[in-house]
C-alpha cells in the first residue's frame, strides 16, 4: 500500500501506534463505518445501533422486504404471508449464515440438509392452504411434517394450523431443531418426533394437511393412509417422465385420491430409517 499524494488526504498513521492512540481510532471510525444491511442496503454503525432505526434482522422491516420480493415471483396465500412476516428466519440457520437468511437461497444446515429456499416453502404451504378442508376451515388443521430440518418450516406451520406433529430421522438436527422451536412449543400444539418419516406417524392420523422436505420415487403409502376426506399432500417426488423431482399435490376427496404435478423442485433424497 502507498501514501496518498493528494495533499487533501489524511496522512497514514505511523506505526507502532500507542494504546490510547489506537483506541481513540477504533471508536472514531466505528461511527463512520459503513456496514449493508438486508433491509436498507448501506447503513452507518450509527444507524444500526440506533433503536429506533429497526435496521436488526429481527426487525420487521427485513421480513416484509422478504415478502414483497416473493410476491413479485408469483402469489402467496394471505394466511402464509401472514406467517412469513411473524417467523424470523435467521433464528433458524447457523450465525455465520444469518446475514442470508433472507434471501432467497437455500441454506446449508449440516449432516448434507439444508433449509428450504423461502420461495418454495412459500409456493408448498400455498398450496397447502388451498386444499379443501383448508379453505372450509380457514386453517390446516392438523399437520403432518416430514422432515423437520432446522425447524424454520414447523414454526410457519405453528402459525397455520392447530396442532403440528413433524418428523425428523437424524438425531443431531431433531435436536437442533428442538432447541430452535423451544419458543414456538410454548402456547402451541407442536410435536417433534424422532422417527422414519416415510411412515409418517400413525398415532397422531388422521391428518388435515401433510408436507415434506424430501423427495422419493413415490410417495410412501403411510403418507396417503394417513391423509385425512378432504385434506391434502403437498410433497416433492420423482417424476418418471422427465427423470427429475415435481411438486405432488394429493387430494383426498369422498371418491378417493386426485393427484396432479406441478413444477419441477430439487429436495435432498427421502431415506428410511433414522440415524
């Protein structure tokens, strides 16, 4: 690094810098630093330890940039966008990833998982909402989900149903989410089970409205013994035509089941057993 010829410049300081000198120089340039936040863009260190600024990731504002931008890909279901703008997202991925946790990314949450880009957990609760029984009741009833990853997806769920019983195979993330949802199991009807979620979970059957965070080459036979007249399925599966994995939504009407596919997805693979 070079000095600066301009003689407006300020000069570099020589070194070794005494102790006062070097503290008189952090906290002068910690009121001038310049740090992005998700929410505004550029904001002062100033700024963001203002309070009244709302610059933090818990602030409201962060989700609700969120949301506008979800909505601009395509419509999201009143009640989802209600439960979007309530649950924090960044409480739900590591610290060293917070700063991301609103955009629209996947994340890494170990053991190969990750959390769900927020676009496509908006688009499947969507349609989940959209179900029959959902639309009768105005809610999604009881609520099976496969796959509890990080906990992000049963703390939206919490808000839009009655009572959530989600399932999760690998030990060390049923007990990372554990501990994330200690919050959302307060004042709600939550059940984390460590289990094999291609069974679903039969004591707790029938159900108004499963999902999963998985994909297979079909849908596990529990998963629709377990859906209850009028409920609905809304999971990833492999579709053999094109080799490659699409939204399933299943129906369960007084005739039986309706299926239909939707657009194509990319979900870690649906493994038996737990670890």
């Amino acid at each position: 690094m070079t000095q600066s010829s301009d003689p407006a410049s300020p000069k570099l300081a020589r070194f070794p810098l005494r102790l006062d000198q070097l503290d008189r120089q952090n906290r002068s340039s910690a009121l001038t630093r310049k740090a992005f936040h998700p929410a505004t863009g550029p904001a002062t260190q100033t700024q963001l330890q203002g309070k009244s600024a709302g610059l933090g990731l818990d602030s409201a504002k962060v989700r609700q940039r969120m949301v506008q931008r979800l909505e601009e890909q395509g419509a999201l279901h009143d009640a989802v966008r209600q439960a979007l703008l309530q649950v924090e997202r960044h409480r739900f991925v590591d610290t060293a990833l917070a700063g991301q946790a609103y955009e629209d990314t996947s994340l890494p949450i170990g053991l190969s998982q990750t959390i769900s880009k927020p676009s496509v957990v908006a688009r499947m609760l969507s349609l989940l909402c959209e179900g029959a029984a959902a639309r009768q009741s105005g809610h999604l009833g009881r609520v099976l989900e496969i796959g509890t990853g990080c906990g992000y997806q049963a703390a939206l769920l919490c808000v839009l149903g009655r009572k959530v019983v989600s399932v999760e195979r690998l030990l060390p993330l049923f007990e990372k989410a554990r501990d994330n949802l200690a919050v959302w199991r307060i004042g709600s009807d939550l059940q984390l089970v460590h289990g094999d979620g291609r069974l679903g979970h039969g004591p707790k059957a029938p159900y108004q409205s499963i999902i999963a965070a998985a994909g297979g080459d079909a849908l596990p036979p529990a998963w629709l013994d377990q859906l209850a007249e009028g409920g609905r399925l809304v999971a990833p599966v492999l579709d053999g035509r094109h080799g490659a994995q699409v939204l399933c939504v299943v129906d369960r009407g007084a005739e039986g089941l309706v299926t239909r596919y939707e657009e194509a997805v990319l979900f870690v693979p649906l493994r038996s057993g737990t670890e």
